[in-house]
C-alpha cells in the first residue's frame, strides 16, 4: 500500500498540469499520477487557445513547449457561417516575424500552439515528474474503492509485462483526470447531461509533409476550418512535416450514408478544393481513428474527497478548439484549491463550490457557443427560436427576439478575465463574428452614448474566487438575473470610475489615470479597448444604463475593435481538383 496527499488518474494534459502545480506551489506534497499508457502516444486535440500560453508559463514549461518548435497558431481561417468566401479570426492582427524560441512577452502574450499531442503531453507529463511528482505510466486503475461519497483507495496494476499483483493506492483527495472514460466519475455514479442537440463524430488521420495554406514569420501559420455543408474538415499543421486533418460530421448523416469512415474521409477531403491542394504531394499515415463528439457536462463536478478535471467534468465540441484550454484551465484552478483547502485561509465549502461552479458555467458556455456558431453557419433553420432555448439552457427566461439580442452581442461578462466575451471569445470579437455568422452588425451603445449609469442596487453582492500564483483571492463580485460580475480586469477597473462619473470622456479619463506611465503606448491602447469593450457589455447585461446627451459630444471608438475578424487577403483557393 502507497500513501498519497493527491491520487490522479490519467497523465493527460489536466493529470500533467494538475501534477505540476500541486508540486510547484507546495513541493511538501506527495503526488502521484497513474498513466494506462506509455507516452509518447497519439491523441486528437492538437488546436490551442492563447490562454494556454499563461498557464504554461506560470507552469514553468512554456520555454520548453516553444523549443519543441510547434507551429504557432496566429489564428484561423474558416469557410463558415452566411458567406462562402474565406475570412480570418487574428489573435495578432499584425505579427511582427522574429526568431525562435522566443520568450513569453510582447505578441507571444497572445499566440497559442498547435501541438502534436505525442510530443506535447509527453513535455508536460516530465515537467511533472521532474518537480516531484510520482508518475507511473502502463498503470491502470482496476477498481475505485469507495464508501459511500468517499473514496477509500485505487486498485491499479501494471497493463501487461509485469509478474507484479495489484496493489492499493491511497490519498487524502482524489483527482479524475482519466478524459471520456471518466472511471472515478463512473465509479462514483456521476451523471452526464447534453445540453445540446448537436451529436457528431469524428474521423481523422495524420499526413506527411501537406503543405501549409499560409505562412506567418517564422513557424507562425493559421489552421482551417473547411464547412461541407453537412460537416467540416479541420487542418491543424503540427511540425514542419506532419499535419492533422480530421472530419467531423453528425452522427445521424454517418449512419444514414451507409458509407464507413474511411469512404466519408477519402470523399470530404476531395470535395474542399483547398485542402485537395494541399495535400496533392503529402502520404498519409493510414491510421484513421474515429470518435463519438458528443457535449456533455458531469452532474456533479467533486464529492466527499475527490475532483473531475478536464474531460472527465465535461466535453465541448471541437469548433472553438476548447478542449486544452478547459482543460489546463480546470487542472491549475483544481490545484490551487487543493492547496487553499490545507491552508485553511478561507472556507473549505466556499473553495469547493468555487471550483465546481465555474467548471460546469465554463463548459456549458462553451457549449452554447459551439450550438451558437454551428445555428451561423446554416444547420438549424429557425435560429431565433433555437437561441431562446440556448438562453433556457443559461438560466434565463427569454423570448426568441431578447435571445437573439443576448447571444449575438454577446451578453456575457467573462468571469475569467474580468472583461466581456462569451467561451473565450472577446465582446468586440463577438460582434465582429455575427456579420460573417449570421449577416448582423449591431451598433454600439458606446459609440451613441455619452451617460453611463451604474445600476447596482438591486444586484445581491457576492464574493466570487480569482485564481493566481497559487493563490486563491476573495473578489468583489454581485449577481442578478442568472448573470454574475466580478471586479477583476477591465470590470474591477471600470467599476470604481462608474461609482464617481456618468459622463464618458470622464470614465476613460479616469482609466486612463490608473494607468499613466503603466505601459508602452500599444499596451495602454489594448487595455482601453478592452475597457470599451467591457463597458459595453456590461450595457448589454444590464449593469450599466446608457442614456445620450444632446449637450455633451460622443466619443470615437477604437479603430482596433473590429481587426481582429476580416475577409481573408493571403489565401487562393485553387480551380477545383479531386483528390484519389
């Protein structure tokens, strides 16, 4: 028998860095992961988000993801929503080409990676075990020995090759980080919903050596989104040489074809002229793998002693590339609590219902996003009706019109950053989708206001959990509606400027003065967009009234607010060409 202060199961990216930060922030604690298979192995997922970079560098491991030479991604490109021409998502409107590896700073604030997950989750599982973590790859976990809501101890044994009897693992807390098969969720009989109607597969494979439909400085390129009309294709380039390129489409289309995977994805890729081009010289690796896609999100998120982390809590669909981001988030936020939990600085429940609401409020948002983009590009036919029931999904009582108005624009108050966004995606980003989802370009309050009021009093005041440097903060936060405000980032800077000024010239003075000497130009510039941003949805949200004055001026907007989504320029699409 072993004795463990953290038992995870599974050594993927949420058991790697769930490891790393138990470790980092409390090197006292006893860690162990257990890992069924010897890496380096395969997994699909290879698409990043810019927030990952974060939780790598505070990690300690970023350095070592950008010498492993990774493309970076600089964003996407997408056939999708009411235009069949190619637009662009930018998270850096103009890179600037400089070498590599480079530092964590300046642009690469805000890049992410697309990563072959056989070389990228074997760099996190060693960062783990190098700052002392007990890693046990080949190891499964036979039976969860529970009593009650509690866990008592993990069965595991070797996979094969080992004269070894199973022995029992025990810990004071528990962590699944297994991925789908969720054996302590299952174990523990834990339920999953799926908030959504959407159900597809997946079939993939990897190619040698297709080549890239752009590229940006140096090892800087963008992925494709391809829409089919009945699926899309996604084409990820890994490294230099090696590309993943993966269908997915409803289940239902899969099992009405009569056709098997291989057939759906010989036909897929021939029908997309550009990716026909790109792969024309390449060689497949002739390992196609297929999955079910299906959202879902876990009932309950912890118990008595124990956590779901990453897949096992809940699934997005692979549209917004969400799957690391959730998560690496959930694994450092899982840590932290951990951590918080033996310091006994704040209360034990408190902590616990932190950690699990904001796992179940970011799935399920990501969720509604994914049904949100895939309503823009054309597979459910009334869209206003179908948005009313993402608001129910949400908590809010809408009619189809009041949805429409709250899902286009955004309607959210990210809790992760303090700003305005919905799954990720920045408010101006937000708006900047809906002329290429759905043909609607909404004007902003901000740009035909002058008076903003503060609308508060009937907001019930809450504390909510701000996770960093291995720390968990008490934050000022309120909650109305279903809808939640917590004063971080741009809102914990806004707020305070909107309890002492209405008119708008004053609130951006009065940001403007937090930040005087802060910053380089372009910074104090991204910040204040950002605050523009917010300031608008917290109109949408109802935090802040917005009123027009015929005797003061308006202000004009940041020209930055609408760069980030654009038609694409650098891209020709080649004369159609099947593909044997």
């Amino acid at each position: 028998m072993q004795q463990y202060d953290v038992a995870i199961i599974g050594g993927g990216p949420a058991g790697s860095t769930c490891a790393g930060f138990l470790r980092k922030y409390n090197p006292s604690l006893k860690v162990a992961v257990f890992e069924r298979e010897r890496f380096p192995r395969d997994h699909v997922g290879e698409s990043q988000l810019p927030v990952i970079s974060h939780v790598l560098h505070e990690l300690g491991v970023w350095e070592k993801i950008e010498r492993a030479n990774f493309p970076i991604k600089v964003g996407a490109t997408y056939r999708w929503g009411c235009t069949d021409e190619l637009w662009d998502f930018l998270f850096v409107p103009n890179f600037v080409d400089e070498p590599r590896p480079a530092q964590y700073g300046g642009q690469r604030l805000s890049t992410a990676f697309q990563v072959d997950r056989a070389v990228y989750d074997k760099i996190l599982l060693d960062h783990a075990r190098e700052l002392g973590a007990d890693v046990f790859e080949e190891t499964r976990v036979l039976e969860v020995l529970r009593e009650g809501d509690r866990v008592e101890g993990l069965r595991v044994a070797p996979v094969s090759g080992d004269d070894r009897e199973p022995e029992v693992v025990r810990a004071r807390y528990y962590v699944d980080a297994s991925g789908h098969p969720g054996i302590l969720r299952r174990a523990m009989g834990v339920q999953t919903e799926e908030p959504t109607s959407l159900q597809n597969i997946a079939i993939w494979d990897y190619w040698q050596n297709a080549e890239w439909a752009v590229s940006v400085g140096t090892g800087g390129t963008r992925v494709l989104v391809m829409s089919l009309g009945y699926g899309w294709i996604w084409f990820i380039p890994l490294s230099p040489t090696r590309t993943s390129i993966g269908l997915i489409l409803p289940a239902e289309y899969y099992k009405q074809s009569g056709k098997r995977p291989e057939e759906l994805y010989r036909e897929a890729l021939s029908e997309d002229p550009l990716i026909a081009s790109l792969i024309a010289s390449a060689e497949r690796e002739g390992n196609l793998a297929t999955t079910k896609d299906w959202s879902f999100v876990a009932e309950r998120m912890l118990g008595e002693n124990w956590f779901l982390c990453g897949e096992s809590a809940g699934f997005a669909d692979p549209i917004l590339a969400a799957g690391m981001s959730l998560a690496q988030l959930a694994a450092r936020e899982l840590a932290v609590t951990i951590i918080e939990t033996d310091r006994g600085r704040h209360p034990k429940q408190w902590l616990l219902n932190e950690y699990a609401e904001r796992q179940d409020r970011r799935i399920r948002q990501h969720i509604r996003f994914a049904d949100y983009w895939y309503a823009g590009n054309g597979c459910f036919t009334d869209l206003k009706e179908f948005t009313r029931e993402i608001a129910h999904d949400a908590g809010l009582e809408m009619d189809a019109e009041q949805a429409w108005q709250w899902l286009g624009t955004g309607g959210f108050i990210e809790e992760d950053a303090g700003g305005a966004g919905i799954a990720g995606f920045s408010f101006g980003t937000v708006r900047s989708l809906n002329r290429l989802l759905i043909n609607s370009d909404q004007e902003w309050s901000v740009a035909n206001a002058n008076l903003f009021t503060l609308k508060l009093e009937d907001a019930r005041r809450i504390v909510r959990a701000v996770y960093t440097e291995g720390r968990v903060e008490a934050v000022e936060s309120y909650e109305k509606d279903g809808k939640r405000l917590t004063l971080t980032g741009a809102a914990g800077t806004l707020i305070p400027v909107l309890r002492r000024e209405v008119q708008i010239d004053r609130i951006m003075a009065g940001v403007l003065q937090q930040f005087a000497g802060a910053g380089t130009r372009d910074q104090v510039e991204h910040y204040l967009q950002l605050c523009y941003e917010c300031l608008e949805a917290l109109v949408a949200d109802g935090w802040v009234k917005a009123r027009r004055s015929k005797n003061l001026p308006l202000i004009e907007m940041p020209v930055a607010l609408n760069r980030v989504v654009g038609m694409n320029q650098d891209i020709k699409e080649p004369a159609h060409e099947a593909v044997s």
